[in-house]
C-alpha cells in the first residue's frame, strides 16, 4: 500500500470559509470567517487520502487580495515546497481573485509538487454546499504524482483546471469557473483524470521566481464602455503606476478622444497594454491600433486581471516594451 501524501492546507478565507444565517443562504452570507483547521475537520474522508494540516495565513474575502498578500502567500508556499516532509499544497481561497493568484503562482513558484486552488461558491451552512467536495478533490490532486509539474492547478466543480487559463464567469452559480480550451482534466469519484496538458511556460520553466520577489510594480487596469473619459487614465498616472492595461472593448479598441491620451501616458515612461473586456480571444497587434507607432503593446489572450499580473512581473524585469510584449506573448 502507497504511503499517504502530506499536503498542507493554507487558509485564505472565502467563502469555502463562509457561513450564512440559514440553510437557504446560498449567496447571501458572511465570508471568511470558519478557521482553515475546521474546514478540514468537516471532511473527514480526507484523513484516509493524506496526512493533511492546516495553516491560517489570512482570513480575507478574496477581493480584498493585494499585492502584498499575494507575495506573503507566494513566499510561504515556496517555503512549505522546499520542506522534504511536504508533497502537495492546497489553498484555500475565495473564487472571486482565485484566476489571479493562481496565474501568480503558476508563474512565479519554482517546483514541480502539486500546487492546488481551491474554492466554493456556497458557503458550507448552505444546502448543496460545494465546498467539502471541491476540498476533498482539492486534496486528492495535491497528493498525486500524477499532477506534478503541471503547473498551479484550480480544482472546483469536479474539475481540474490550469491556473493560467481558468477564470470566473459567473456571480453565483455552481459551474462558474472556465477555460477558453477546456479543463486540463477531472476529478470523478476519487480519482483524477487528466485529458490536456499546459502548453505555455510555467513554474521551474519561467523566468520568475517567488524567492526573488519583494514587491511588484503597480500596474492598473481602466475598463472601457461608450462614453469613456480620460480620468480614470489621469487618476492611476497620478497615482503612479508603472503601466496601465487598457481594457478596451472589441479587439482591445480605443475610443478617438483615448488616443491620445494613451499616447501621452506612454510618453510619460507608462506602459500602455491593450486588452479585451469581451472575455475572450486575442488582442492582435496592429490591428485595431497601431501599436508598432505608439509603442504600445498588446495581450495574447489573457483577460485584463490576469494581464495585469503578468505585466507587473515582467516589469520585475524589464521596462523595454519590445521584451514586455516577448513576455506577454510568451505566457
Ligand atoms: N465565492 C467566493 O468565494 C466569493 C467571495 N467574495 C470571495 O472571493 O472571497
């Protein structure tokens, strides 16, 4: 009989962490407040799958995520990676920033050991709750071989999805979470299935390294809509940030009285990063503008959050718009 895994299981809130005033509270509740310890307590089948422990790093609904908290919670999970005691971790985490800090981790962590997110879109006094299930899947792929050196995994809803790709697409229902090319696989009746494999570059095979990392630039994000003014542009060069993804509509398009605004933002030493509100697809360069004349640069297909953290890594590197668009297209 294979010896059992030793996975840790961090505590980051959410509402995996939540609990409402009655069973029928399936949106409305608090969030983030069940303590990490007793999560896993309530699942006890766990037990037979690992030798699992808990560490409380935060106890925060996931909007309030920031940068500091996501390097905190980067350099402690390649802390516990490096202990020879430690085969797999799971996070505990609210599905709302889930995309972004495991896009993070995907691309910063420097390991092959499972890495998984996990979340729940009820809070666990709800009928039908989600939580112990994803959980306890959550901890089966953090105990395989199986899912090593694939990059940092989100496991909800029976599925195994890649932390570049997933992202929330709905505000409260079950099956929120997608891939624009599908889950990497499922988790069904205790056991994982793997169907796909990431192809772009993460973890041992990025340029990033958790370790090395103690701040990240501030890079803003101005959502565009009929009617868009200028201010949002203003506020965040005032506020200093370093770039500025632009989430245009369509093909990262940009309204006749933002061009040159976007224009004068790049002239002030900002990066000026065109991506798309519509969720999905490619920003092709030189399409809808010409970025090649305003030096601007353009996403693959990545939405804006996840744009944004990419970006801030790559200006850990560079703040040549040439390499930051090798590096979005790279990832
Ligand atoms: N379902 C959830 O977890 C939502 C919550 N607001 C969070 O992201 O923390």
């Amino acid at each position: 009989q294979d010896k059992k895994a030793n996975v840790v299981v961090i505590g980051t809130g959410g509402t995996i962490a939540g609990a409402g005033a009655s069973s029928v509270n399936t949106a409305a509740y608090q969030s983030a407040v069940v303590p990490v310890d007793k999560i896993i307590a309530a699942v006890p089948e766990i037990s037979k799958i690992a030798n699992v422990r808990g560490e409380q790093i935060f106890q925060i609904g996931s909007e309030s995520f920031n940068d500091e908290r996501l390097l905190k919670l980067g350099k402690r999970v390649s802390e516990l990676l490096k202990q020879s005691d430690v085969d797999g971790i799971v996070i505990t985490h609210g599905t709302d920033t889930i995309e972004e800090t495991a896009y993070f981790l995907n691309l910063t962590l420097k390991s092959d050991k499972p890495v998984v997110v996990v979340g729940s879109m009820r809070p666990g006094t709800a009928l039908g709750a989600d939580g112990a299930l994803n959980l306890y899947d959550a901890v089966l792929v953090a105990s395989s071989k199986d899912a090593a050196g694939k990059g940092t995994l989100v496991v909800m809803n029976d599925e195994i999805h890649s932390g570049r790709d997933v992202t929330k697409t709905n505000s409260f229902k079950v099956e929120t979470f997608r891939s624009p090319y599908g889950p990497l696989g499922y988790v069904v009746e205790g056991k994982l299935m793997f169907y796909r494999l990431p192809a772009r570059p993460h973890t041992t095979q990025t340029e990033f390294d958790i370790d090395q990392i103690n701040s990240l630039p501030r890079v803003d994000i101005a959502y565009n809509y009929g009617n868009v003014s200028r201010a949002a542009y203003d506020a965040f060069v005032t506020a200093g940030a370093k770039a500025i993804i632009h989430d245009g509509t369509g093909n990262g398009s940009v309204a006749e009285q933002i061009v040159p605004v976007l224009q004068e933002v790049r002239s002030k030493g900002l990066q000026v990063v065109r991506a798309t509100r519509t969720g999905s697809g490619v920003v092709i360069r030189n399409g809808e503008q010409n970025d090649d004349k305003f030096d601007w640069v353009v996403t693959d297909d990545q939405n804006p959050q996840k744009a944004r953290i990419l970006t801030a890594l790559a200006l850990t590197k560079t703040n040549d718009s040439k390499e930051l668009q090798k590096i979005l297209w790279k990832y």
